[in-house]
C-alpha cells in the first residue's frame, strides 16, 4: 500500500511539473517528455527468468552503437530470431523454447537497447530497428518472430530492407500506430495534448518521420515474405483493430485471434501456432 501511494504522488508530481513546463519552457517540457517516453521503466530479467538464459550460450556484442546482450540455443533446423517489446527482456520466450527446442530450431534471441542485460538507457522503434538489421546481417535468420515493440521494429526493419535469408515474419500483439501509443502514453499521465505536439517535433527531428505518420499498418505493404499475425481481441495496449489493419495491407500472413490472453499473449494455443508455422515452408513472392 505504501508503496502504491509513493507511485501515485510520484505520477501526480511529474504530471504537474511537466503540464506546467509546458507553458514556461515548452522545449524543455518536450524534451523531457520524450525521455521519459524512451525510458523503460522494467525489463531486467528476475531469478526465474536468469535460471533459463542461463541455458544459453551467450555474447555481448556491439550494435547500432549499442551494448546488446545475444543469446543461442542452439539446433540443426530452420535459425529463428525472438524479439522481445518494451519493458520486458528475452526470458519472455521460456515458454516458447522447450516446444521450439523439440523442434531442432537453431533459436537466437537478443535483449533491446535498455533492456534485460544489453546495455544504454533508451529504448525507441528506429533503434530497435537498426540493431536488428546489424544481428541479422551477420546471423542471417530464416524466421523472425516479433512481439509489441519487437513486431513493431521488426516491420519497420523489412520495410527497409529486403533479405534473401528471411522465409517468415511472424507479429504478436503488434501495436500499427505510434502516434496512439504516444497518446497512450499522454492519458496515462495525464498530460497536456501540446506535450505530445512536443515530443513530435523531437522525434520527426531525430528521425527524420513524423510521429504521426509512423505507421506500421502502412509499412506493412513493403513486407514480402510469408508470416503469421497473432493478436488477442482483448489486448489493452494495442487494439484488435490494428492487427486487421496491419493484416488488410499484409495479405500474404494468416490472421489469428485468441481470448483472455491480453497484450502478453502468454498460453499454449499461441505457443502451437507459432511451432506450426515455423514447421511450414511458405513461399514468398521474392
């Protein structure tokens, strides 16, 4: 209880300051509002989730500039990169991995940028995006399998680049527009609709892509490998919509939808579809 009520001052006190900054120095108060956005507040792995990192071989290398944590377990089958979202770390898999294990699956995964045991202190799409596209030139995976942030980057990597290795895209609760997770971001702390203006500015300068128009339902027309699309008609960060919205412009990935497992998309029917589809040989239309 006690604690809850030091979190709730807290929001309280950041939400005051930074609707207040917003009218005395309103770069400022972007600024800061952008850092925090970037800034995982979880998404180091607890002792349960170590006990089943620790059974792979693991590496610290660099990319994009950044200290990224690898992890290997490895097989003689199809090579398949998990990439986890925000606030978590590549423990999410231990589910995933025994039945992909059983597979003979050569299964890569990686911790983000200010997450699990990679190193740095902020976290966005486009950076995301860039360590992966470094990993997957030097790893080559014939499937990648992305949830959140993780489907997100990975769209935004592939319409960019076209590999020759990739067979399968494969996106879990992946949210399609930026923008609504920024005003996500604004409702949850109460903040003023010129902060998200702000913080816009920031991010169309650093990227060079308006936030607004950072959409994954439109880069999904550039993907041209076969995939799947799972998503949770109850999932409360990123609306049912958006799947059929990403999958009305993705035509060559099958749409799954599943009941009560929210945005984590934690249960075996998820687990099975992905080890069925991973078990396929889809054809691309490279």
């Amino acid at each position: 209880m006690l604690k809850n009520a030091w979190n709730y001052l807290l929001l309280q006190s950041v939400r005051a300051y930074l609707n207040s900054l917003s009218y005395l120095a309103p770069q400022a108060a972007g600024r800061l509002a952008y850092k925090l956005f970037c800034t995982p507040r979880a998404g180091r792995p607890g002792d349960t989730d170590t006990r089943i990192l620790e059974t792979a071989e693991q590496q610290t290398v660099t990319l994009a500039g950044q200290s990224i944590r690898l992890y290997h377990w490895p097989g003689t089958g199809k090579k398949v990169f998990l990439l986890h979202g925000w606030e978590s770390n590549s423990a999410r898999w231990k589910d995933f991995l025994p039945v992909l294990q059983q597979q003979n699956l050569d299964i890569w995964a990686l911790d983000a940028p200010g997450h699990g045991h990679s190193g740095g202190k902020r976290f966005t799409v486009p950076l995301y995006a860039t360590v992966m596209r470094e990993a997957f030139e030097i790893h080559q995976p014939e499937a990648i399998v992305g949830h959140s942030a993780g489907g997100m980057a990975c769209v935004l990597y592939l319409s960019q680049n076209q590999p020759d290795f990739l067979q399968q895209l494969i996106l879990l609760a992946t949210p399609s527009e930026l923008i609504e997770l920024a005003d996500l971001y604004r409702r949850t702390l109460g903040l003023s609709a010129r902060l998200i203006d702000q913080m816009g500015a920031i991010f169309e300068a650093r990227f060079s892509i308006p936030i607004n128009t950072f959409s994954i339902r439109e880069m999904a027309k550039k993907i041209e490998v076969p995939g799947l699309i799972i998503h949770d008609q109850e999932d409360d960060i990123a609306p049912f919509a958006d799947a059929k919205a990403i999958h009305q412009n993705w035509p060559q990935a099958r749409l799954v939808s599943t009941e009560g497992l929210g945005h984590s998309l934690m249960g075996p029917e998820v687990i099975e579809q992905i080890s069925q589809c991973l078990k396929s040989e889809m054809l691309s239309i490279k």
